[in-house]
C-alpha cells in the first residue's frame, strides 16, 4: 500500500487523493435529471419570460438552483452560495452560472412570474397524475411544517 491511498479490511474499495472535481451532493443531480425527464425545465422556459438581452438569466437558471438547493437542506436564499461554491454539482447539472440570492429574490418578487409559475405547477400536476398508478389523491390543503427538536417536540 502506498503513502497515498488507505486500503480498508471489510470493504472492497481504497480511499485516495484525486484531481477530480466531485461534490457531497451528487444525488441532487439525479433530481435534476428527473426534472428535465420530465419536462419541468421547459416548461420554466415555455412559461417564464426569458431575459431581455443574450447575456440575461434564463428562468430555469435561477429556478432550478434554488430548487435543488432547497431539496438539498437549505433554507434561506442566502444559502445558495453553498451551491456557487459547488463547482462538481454545476458541472454535473450543466449550470453554466448560479445567480446570487440578491438576484434570485428580486426575480422571485416579480408578480407576473405568478402565472407562469401556475402554468408550469399545472402541467406537473398532470403529468404526475397520469404516470401514476393510482387513481385516488388526498389534497391536504391545509398542511403546515413545524420545525422542532428532540427535546422541546
């Protein structure tokens, strides 16, 4: 064994140092991959409008982070800098640049985004609808979260 990889006793794999760019969120490129499967991504283009000038955001580039970066564990716009940051998970996904959460709450507060956010909600709904096998939904209209912890729960 070298000095620079550890080999282990009961798994078959070794530990080494790398010049690969990797990422800690590798399964959220898998969510994004569904959601271009699924049509979701060009649904954010065909509804939202695009940018006035070639070097503009698209709709989709700033969607789709804040997307994966709240299915991911964040919480605040602010921590979409994590993602900035996470170059293997921007190659992974394509993302050519990641707005900064100053931009993304601007965009977000642009009311007639509203309608094409229910357009693009709307096909979602039907295209979840009619790949499931089931046939009874429950819409639980009013669900709240309430984060706690252990002790005070």
């Amino acid at each position: 064994m070298n000095s620079d990889s550890i080999g282990q006793e009961t798994l078959p794999f070794k530990l080494g140092v790398t010049s690969e760019i990797i990422t800690s969120r590798s399964g959220l490129a898998v969510f994004h991959e569904a959601a271009l499967a699924s049509g979701v991504v060009a649904q954010f283009r065909k509804h939202l409008p695009t940018p006035c000038s070639i070097r503009g955001i698209r709709p989709d580039e700033y969607v789709m982070p804040m997307v994966l970066m709240l299915t991911g564990g964040g919480q605040t716009l602010d921590d979409i800098r994590e993602f900035e940051r996470d170059t293997g998970l921007r190659r992974l996904c394509g993302f050519r640049r990641i707005p900064g959460a100053d931009a993304i709450g601007i965009w977000l507060k642009a009311a007639y985004r509203i309608v094409g956010m229910r357009q693009v909600n709307e096909y979602l709904c039907r295209e979840i609808f009619a790949r499931s096998k089931t046939q009874e939904f429950t819409l639980d209209f009013d669900a709240t979260l309430i984060g706690t912890e252990m002790r005070t729960a």
